[in-house]
C-alpha cells in the first residue's frame, strides 16, 4: 500500500491504521522478505497450509538465509518473485 503525500504526523497515523488491521508497516519487519500462495484450505491443489508456514518463518527470522522466502503448497509454486528467493514448501516432502 502507498499512500503518497503525508506529512510526518499523518504518515505515523495511517501507519498505525494499517498496523492495526494487521498490515506491516515496519521496514525492518521479517514479514517484508516473505512472500505465500494461498495454500490449503483456498487452494484445491495445495497440501500444506502456508500461511502456519509463513507465521512460523516471521517468528524465527534467526533460521532464514537473508534470501527472500516464498512459501508454497504445490508443485506449482503459484506467486513465487522473479528474482532470487528460497522457495520452502508447506506440507510437501522432499
């Protein structure tokens, strides 16, 4: 979301806003280098629930490589970024 044109204490608001309805809105956050296919329940072809995956990945953002992490259900890798990235597959064995 970009919302041009705040000034500082406009800007502090909306970010708050967006925070609070569960947007991030902090740089340093580790949620800003992941990235998720719907997964399981709203995917009939995924096997894994990915956002668990995900929520558990932001939580331990010690174990990442520094490379963006897309995490996927299914073969397809659905969403993953075009440029480099570490793709971790929700309910899949390898």
């Amino acid at each position: 979301v970009v919302v041009p044109d705040l000034d500082a204490a406009a800007a502090h608001r909306v970010a708050a806003r967006l925070t609070s309805g569960g947007l991030v809105s902090d740089g340093d956050s580790p949620w800003t280098s992941i990235t998720a296919c719907v997964g399981a329940p709203a995917c009939s072809k995924a096997v894994g629930d990915t956002r668990a995956l995900a929520e558990q990945l932001a939580a331990n953002p010690q174990q990442r490589s520094g490379l963006p992490i897309h995490v996927v259900a299914c073969e397809r890798r659905c969403g993953a970024p075009a440029g480099p990235h570490t793709t971790v597959y929700a309910g899949i064995s390898s």
